[in-house]
C-alpha cells in the first residue's frame, strides 16, 4: 500500500502521486509516522461526521473529529468544515468504509406515512 511522504495518507494501489501534496507516493513510512492521524474526509455537517465517525467506530477503527473553523456551509467548492483523521495505518480501510457509504443510497421515506416518516 502507498503512502505520502509529505500528509502520511494511505491509498490504493497503483495510485502514484498524493493529489494534496503533489509528491510521488512511498511504500513504506518511516518507523513511527504509521501513529500519526491523517485526514480521509471532510464533513459537511457535524450530524454527517458523526454518522461517518461511528461507522468507522463499529469497524475498529481510531476517529479523530477537527473543526477547520470554516463555516459550516461553505460556498461552492470550499470543502467541508469538520474533518475526520483516522491513524494512518487505518486510512485505506476508512476510505473504502466512506466510499460504501456515500454508495449506499438513503432509505426511502413513505409519503403517505404520518408525519414521522414513519410507515403505517
């Protein structure tokens, strides 16, 4: 698996440069980096991170929530405000958990159902 040099991100294989850095990515980190958290997704809500952090969470994997202190709806093509790090032995795992995620379609809200969203 590839590393940055530079922000310590894990990624898949056959990834060459870290998009962020833009510096050729190593196979190995030095001994010791691999504790350091690096940042794998960048929320756009605090009820989003959270969701993010305790599926990460029920797969065994260490979440670390930073505020950026860039306003919680950012304009178009600012990223988001709160940024999930996890440790970057784990980041490769947490990408592809965020990836399914983002994947999975939201359940589908019954219309005719009451008020609560609830089906009758």
């Amino acid at each position: 698996m590839p590393f940055c040099p530079e922000c310590s991100s894990a990624f898949k294989e056959g990834t060459a440069e870290c998009p962020e850095c833009k510096v050729a990515l190593v196979t190995k980190l030095v001994e010791g980096e691999t504790d350091d958290f690096v940042e794998v997704f960048r929320a756009q809500s605090l009820m989003e991170a959270e969701s993010i952090e305790s599926a990460l969470k029920e797969n065994g994997i260490e979440t670390f929530l930073r505020n950026t202190g860039i306003p919680a709806m950012p304009m178009m093509g600012e990223e988001g405000a709160i940024v999930i790090e996890v440790r970057a032995d784990q980041a490769a795992e947490a990408k592809d958990i965020i990836t399914e995620l983002e994947e999975t379609p939201p359940p589908e809200i019954d219309e005719n159902a009451g008020g609560d969203g609830k089906k009758s």
